[in-house]
C-alpha cells in the first residue's frame, strides 16, 4: 500500500478533563469528540495508528486499589496500566468505529495489549521521578513507604497533603507486540496500541519478561511506536493548536515550523515545561532524526488541518 | 496455510483458584500454568484463538469500584469487562510468549479487545439471571436498588449477606472484531480475544454500539468466536478430565464420547449444573451442530492429549 502511515499520540485530554470527575459517560463523551477528528484524518486516506495516555484513568485504578485492599488484594502498577488499555482502548474503538461508518469508511479497528520494553539498568530506577496515584500526608506518605517500600517524595511543599508515590520512568526500549501491530496495520486495521505509554517490561536472563513498577512516558513510547511501524507522521496531540516561546509571557512567539537544531537549543534553553511540552519535543525530535520526516503537535480539533499543512507546529529535519 | 484452527475456551481456574485472593503473583502463576499447556498444543501444529473467563477479576474490581465511589466514580459493568480483558490478556500474553520460546516457538501473541453484540431485546433483560459483584444484606441490595437501580436478588436464602446483583446473560449475537481476529489468525499471530465472554454491546439505530449492563457467558462467546474464526476443533478447558454422568453419585459414568443428540438428551434430563458443565454442553453442542466437527471439554492438564483424541469428552455430530 501507498498511503501514509500516521502514528497520533493523543494526550490526557482527549479522554478525561481536568474539570471532570472521570465517569464512564463523561470519558465516552470526550472520546466521542476525538474519534469524530481522527475519522476525519483516516477520511483524508491516511493509515493510522493511535496511541494515547492514561494518567486519570491509572491515577484511579490506583485510588481504588488502595481503598478497598483490605477486601481484595490491590494489583501493581503494571496491571493496572494493562487494565487501563482495555478500558481506552475499548472506549477507542467503540466511538472511532461509530465516527468512521459516518464518514462511509469500513476500516476495522483494533486495540492492542502492549508491552513495551525498559532496561532495569535505566538510572531512574535509582531516582524515580514520576509522581503516580494520590496525594497523602507526610504520615500517610511515609506509612506507606515502610509498609509497601513505595518511594515517597514531597512534590507540593507547604500543604497538608502534599505528599506522593514517585515510580521510575524509564526509557522505552522495543514494543514488544510490534510484530502483531504490523500486521494489523498491513491488514488495513486502524490499530489503537502502547496506551498509557504501554505496560512496562523489563527481559530476564531466561528470555521471559516481568512486569516492572514504573510509568513509561507516552510520548517517548509514542516514538518507539511511530519508529515500529516505520510512519511516515508523527503527529502529537495536546491542548494548544501551536507550540510557543515564552508562553504566557509578553513576548510570547509563536512557532510554526521548527528545525531539530532549533528545537534542541529551546528546549536547552528551558521554553518547554518537563511532564509538559518538554516530553512532545523530545520525541517530535527523536522522529524526526530517526526518519528524515516531519513530526507535528497541535491541538485535537486542528489535527487534519495541521497534517495538511495549515496550522500546528512542524518539526523537520 | 492448512494447519488446524482451534478455539480454547479456558475457566476462571486458569487465572484464579479458588483458594487464593487473587494477588498478581497467584495470578501470574496460574497463568503460567496454563501458558504452558497451550505452548504444548501450539508446537503440535495447531493455531490458536485464546478466550478466557473473568469472574474473579471482575468481581474484585466491581468490589473495588463500589468502596471508593466517594473518591473516584465507579465505572460501569462493561468498562469493568473491558479492563479484566486488558488485565488478563496481558497476564496470558506475557507468559504465553516465554512458554512459546521455551518450545522454540517465534509465533506472535496479540491481545485483541473484543465488543460482543447482543440483543436488547434478549428476554433476559427482562428477567436478569447471573449474579455479579460482592454479597450483601437485604439492607444494603434494597438501598442500593434504590440508589443504583441495580436489580438484586437473595441467591443464598437464610444467610445474613445472602443478596446479589443481578445482571442479564444475553446470547451473544456477534463478535464486532472479527475481522481484526481472522486478519492476525490469518498472519500467524496467536490471537487471546473476547476475554469474559467480550465486552456487551448492543446496536444502536443510528449503527453505534453502547455498551450494556450484563455478562456474556463466555463458553457461548467462545462458541461465537470459534464460529467467527472457523475453527476447526472447539477445545473447552474446565477442572475435570471428563464429563460424568450422575456426576458423584455411585452409579456415576464416564463419557468418552457423544453425539450431539446424546448431549442434547442428558442435557434435557438434567445431568449438568447449570452455570457449571450445562453451558459447556450446550456450547460444545453449538459448536458440533454448527460445524459438523468435533468438540472437547477436558481439563487444563489433559489438554494435548484430549485434543490428540487420547482422552477428554468428544462431542460429535
């Protein structure tokens, strides 16, 4: 097949909302609006693979683990970021299926249990850095660290409950499910895959691969996947239609194409939040290096105009 | 390819004993077991399609929902399923593919997250039949009747916390990702599918698909699936190497053999408990009347050799 290969890594917000309390109607709700862009983007002849986050939907599971431990036994970290693909992975395809058949498109769609690959030599097993799940007091925090050798650190100082898990966030290093995504994608299947940044893995010396407490970026997967499939587009997906220098600030500048050069030294220059932006030019850089091709961020509702050329930021070589 | 397709239903014992609370590692552990048994069947030559139950697994995490709806909001029934598919899938996928490279097998596993159509205007909507979730007093199913507009029900009379939920156990119509399943089948790949007799959707007039309150039986999903995918054998995997007449009575018997006829006329006089080896008959029956070929019901231990003709019930047109 001649059409391109898109690879759409969609952020939290095109699942849960901030101002959401993250009900079952409400994600379907915001999915809903999701698939009717991305219907559009496979409309316009593009082969797609869709990756998304899973921050609020994992952030809950953890909740709900905790609270009810005493009447069955809490899962880890990397069972419910595997819980959490089924269930955006099913809310995906159930709403994009709808949204195509409107278009007059028959493309099946399929969600993917993905493992991705970490290396336990990774430094940020020694440092973990990513908060995850609630915030406690530093009684609570530390109860938690003795009882259940999480790691705790203070990431809001000065109020009460200002204390949280931090898991390590480790470099992706292959995705192990790559092959059946192929497949599926050559089929001509829409492919949903890597969700949360994919359930964490790391290989033993017997060749077997265990289930690892840590939280991979989804950008970063994001990469590996676009890299899997060998895309033509990485297109990364947020809640501003163009990236910015100074943002919010007077001489805020907006950026319309930028080269990887050019990329690298304002983000060494400090313009792009961590946990924020930051990730989005690492990996749209990564891409970009990697393929000779062109990465994009842009906001969910320009995304066909953006992949069209009209708007959004391009990264290039 | 002429290889043989067989469709394998497993029970919840594959995942969960009954003894055990059910943490990760007991989990992983049973998986492991039965990820060898099926690596067994695999390197004989047959492709395989993977469906599992989930019963445990939903029923601790619809406990979990319930503890903490004050914190986080409780997800539906389906979402539940939905998530058990990622968990469980994962669980299989992951230790299927070391038993795999142990027998010196490369074939790929791919999870596939399954919506099964039904009718909503399945009479047991009407009259909802499978209980689902944690037990409770009188008190507490009649306020949460009330609150939740759950139906409830006094499943075990004369105990204090003797009520249930109750949700409906439609026939399964359809299985939305089928297409996607025979796409991987056809490329190689092991596809695990429609794990917890599939997430259940209905159809909407507009040609959308919502998911509905209630819980497909699996071994009825798994004989949709086998019809889906064309198997050629339908292996159904339970804790008995046999199927019993008068089943620990004195004058118990062994069944080898059956035809569809003698399985229906058992049936009828009522050999097999409902919720229990009756929907594995009336599967294995589906499937054989369907297909014209053979179905099995072993146990998970016996499974090669019952598929080789060695031992196992046989159920033949």
């Amino acid at each position: 097949m001649s059409r391109e290969v898109l690879v759409i890594a969609l952020g939290g917000n095109a699942i849960k909302q901030a101002d959401q309390r993250g009900t079952t109607e409400e994600q379907f709700h915001n999915v809903d609006v999701t698939a009717k862009q991305i219907a559009k983007i496979a409309k316009a002849g593009y082969r797609l693979v869709v990756t998304h986050g899973n921050g609020p939907q994992a952030g809950a599971l953890l909740i709900q683990q905790e609270e009810s431990d005493a009447l069955v036994p809490a899962q880890t970290l990397a069972v419910c970021g595997a819980m959490t693909q089924g269930q955006v992975g099913w809310m995906m395809q159930n709403r994009l299926g709808f949204r195509l058949k409107q278009e007059g498109i028959k493309t099946p769609i399929c969600t993917v249990v993905t493992q991705v690959e970490v290396s336990d030599q990774d430094p940020d097993f020694r440092d973990p850095s990513k908060p995850v799940g609630p915030f406690y007091t530093k009684e609570e925090a530390l109860h938690l660290a003795k009882t259940k050798g999480y790691v705790v650190k203070e990431v809001k100082p000065g109020i009460e409950k200002g204390w949280r898990r931090v898991v390590p966030s480790p470099e992706p290093v292959d995705i192990v499910e790559k092959e059946s995504i192929n497949d599926l994608l050559n089929g001509g299947v829409i492919v949903i895959a890597s969700g949360g940044g994919g359930i964490p893995v790391k290989k033993n010396g017997d060749g077997s691969y265990s289930g690892v407490e840590a939280v991979i970026d989804k950008d970063r997967a994001g990469f590996k996947l676009a890299q899997a499939v060998k895309a033509d587009k990485f297109l990364i997906l947020t809640d501003v239609e163009k990236v910015y220098l100074n943002f919010n600030k007077p001489e805020q500048k907006v950026l319309d194409r930028l080269t990887v050069k050019e990329s690298e030294a304002h983000l060494e220059e400090g313009h792009f939040l961590a946990g924020s932006m930051g990730p989005k030019i690492e990996a749209a850089i990564r891409f970009v290096r990697w393929s000779g091709k062109e990465a994009i961020i842009t906001s969910l509702d320009k995304a066909l105009e953006a992949v069209e050329g009209k708007t959004g930021t391009h990264i290039l070589p």
